[in-house]
C-alpha cells in the first residue's frame, strides 16, 4: 500500500470579485463570506472558515490586511483537497455582529468540551461558524447566498513555495458566471 503524501499548507484570502448581482451592485456593502476546506485528510470530512468581507464596486480586497485577518486555514493536507465558498447577499452591521456574537458563543462551547473531552471532538471548534449560520437560518431575514463555487485543489505547491488559486464563483440557480475568489496557497 503506497504511503499518502501530506502537505502542511496555509490558505490566505486575496480577493474577492462578484459583478452582475442584481442587488446593488456591491458599490459598498458588507456581506459573509464563508470557505469550506473538504476531505483535508482522512478522517476529517471538513473545515469551515466564515468572515465578513467588505465590497467596494464588488470587489473586497484583502492584501492590505494583516496575516491573522487573511488566513483562512492552516492545515495538514493529504493529496488533494477541495474548496467550497459561498458569499451572502449584503447584510446590516446589526447582522455582521450577530453572526459574529455567534460564532464567538459556538467556539467558547466547543473550546469548553474539548477541554472536558481532553482532545476528543477537536475538529468541532473549526465548525463555530457553520453553527453559528445555522442558528440565523430561523430567522426570517437569514441572508441569502449570492455567489458560490467549488475548486478541487490537486496541484499543491512545494515546500517553501506559494500558489495562487482562484475559485470561479456562480450564481445560484441560474448557474451564470459572477465572480471569483482568490487565495494564496503557501507550503
């Protein structure tokens, strides 16, 4: 049986690019946006990463901000991997600081259990903010998704060594091409 090459990678936010939404064009808006890193590893199905992103003529640019802001997932890979990514149509900042306030509430239980657990249920602090959009959705204003898209990552960059990835972004249900995300891989 042939042995899985592991890679320890670090996934960083560049851009983000989504034109012709009908909505108001993104000229300034906050929206969520969320990655989904898929079957990392064995054993781990998925991880998930959701900030607030910010638009300016629908584009949020991320280079200027810090590394701590930026990344996204720093993680253990085995072969390949797949991202998801899916950003919201805009939301109020009342909107922004409740899924925060959720988010932040879900991992300080999940940080509590794995402390209990001592190392069992590890995986469940990474899926805070999943939880925490999970408790928006009965709300009846929960914000829709405007963008979305998936990239299987097979070619992964050496060690010492960067790539730049960009995941096409859809609209949902009509399928028509809107946008992109834009990440660095580094190795």
């Amino acid at each position: 049986m042939a042995k899985k090459v592991k890679f320890n990678l670090e996934f960083l936010l560049v851009k983000a690019e989504v034109k012709g939404v009908p909505e108001k064009a993104l000229l300034k808006s906050r929206n969520i946006g969320q990655v989904d890193l898929i079957w990392p590893r064995t054993g781990v199905a998925k991880k998930s990463g959701a900030r607030e992103m910010v638009f300016k003529k629908g584009v949020c640019d991320f280079t200027a901000e810090p590394w701590t802001k930026r990344v996204v997932f720093r993680e253990e890979i085995e072969d390949h991997c797949g991202l998801a990514v899916s950003i919201t149509e805009p939301v109020s900042v009342q909107k922004v600081r409740r899924f925060l306030r959720l988010t932040a509430k879900y991992a300080l239980k999940m940080g509590a259990d794995f402390m209990e657990k001592a190392m069992v249920g590890y995986a469940d602090i990474a899926s805070s903010p999943i939880d925490a959009l999970a408790a928006m959705i009965g709300e009846k204003d929960v914000p829709k998704v405007i963008a979305q898209g998936v990239l299987d990552v097979a070619d992964l960059p050496a060690e010492g060594e960067e790539r730049e990835i960009t995941v096409p972004l859809i609209r949902p249900l009509t399928n028509k091409p809107i946008g992109s995300l834009t990440l660095i891989l580094r190795a």
